[in-house]
C-alpha cells in the first residue's frame, strides 16, 4: 500500500500530520464514518483537532477525488475512501453502509445524450444479513 503521505502529494495536497490522520483514519475503517465518527475517534490522539478541521479537511479530498461523500442515509453526510469503484448498501435498520460489489451499467453514448460519464454511485436500501438474521432467532447476530 502506498504511503499517505505519498497519496496526498499526488493529489497537491499538503501531507499535514492532521489531513494524513484523517485520511489513515478513512482508510482503515470499513465503517463509513460521519465527521462526528472520525472526530470521536481521532480526538483522543490529536486534543487540538476540531469538527471543523475534520469538514474542510474532507471538503478538499472531496475535492481532489480522494474521498467520497455519501449521502445514502438521507440524514448525515458519510465519508469513504475512494479506492476503487465499488457500490453501497444502507441499512435501515443499523445504519450500516456496507460495501458491495460495484454495478455495471452498459453505456452507450447514444444512451446518455453524447454525455461523458466519468463515474457513477449506486446505493441500495433495506435490510442488512446481520439484521435479517436477528429476526429470525439467530443468536450470531
Ligand atoms: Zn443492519
Ligand atoms: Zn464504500
């Protein structure tokens, strides 16, 4: 895995010790976190580190294409690292995000009206495995 250090400066970001924080912070979660999340979490380690920082930290890897802003639950913005093209699944119930396989769509340019896409997000709704599994008695959940 490249350096995070590395990866900011590809993108012209100045590798400050809190933007790599916050970027280490996304990667290694699975979780989709909110600003809220990675406040929480990084807060213990950087005391100075503030819910805003975190924001405009995140504006601008969104801005750089680094990070994702999700807005699946419809309530709270959830960020995600962009590595590689993939789809999301929103819990209902655990507000969970999980990440699945990503959908491809056959594109014609005719399809689009001569458009050019350059990416696109899916994101589905329901009820997760492990809930699912809770309401049928499974005490794995
Ligand atoms: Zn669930
Ligand atoms: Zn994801």
């Amino acid at each position: 895995m490249k350096k995070i250090q590395q990866i900011l400066k590809e993108k012209g970001v100045k590798p400050s010790f809190q933007r790599i924080r916050v970027l280490e912070c996304l990667m290694k979660s699975k979780e989709h976190p909110t600003v809220e999340m990675i406040y929480l979490k990084l807060a213990k380690e950087i005391p100075t580190i503030s819910k805003t920082t975190i924001y405009n930290t995140l504006g601008l890897f969104e801005d750089k294409g680094l990070v994702d802003d999700l807005t699946i639950s419809g309530q709270e913005a959830r960020y995600d690292y962009k590595e590689k093209p993939h789809s999301h699944f929103y819990c209902k119930k655990c507000r969970n995000i999980i990440d699945i396989e990503s959908i491809r769509v056959p594109c014609h340019k005719d399809e689009i009206c001569g458009n050019q896409i350059e990416e696109a997000h899916y994101y589905f709704r329901g009820v997760c495995k492990r809930c699912l599994n809770k309401k049928g008695g499974d005490v794995n959940g």
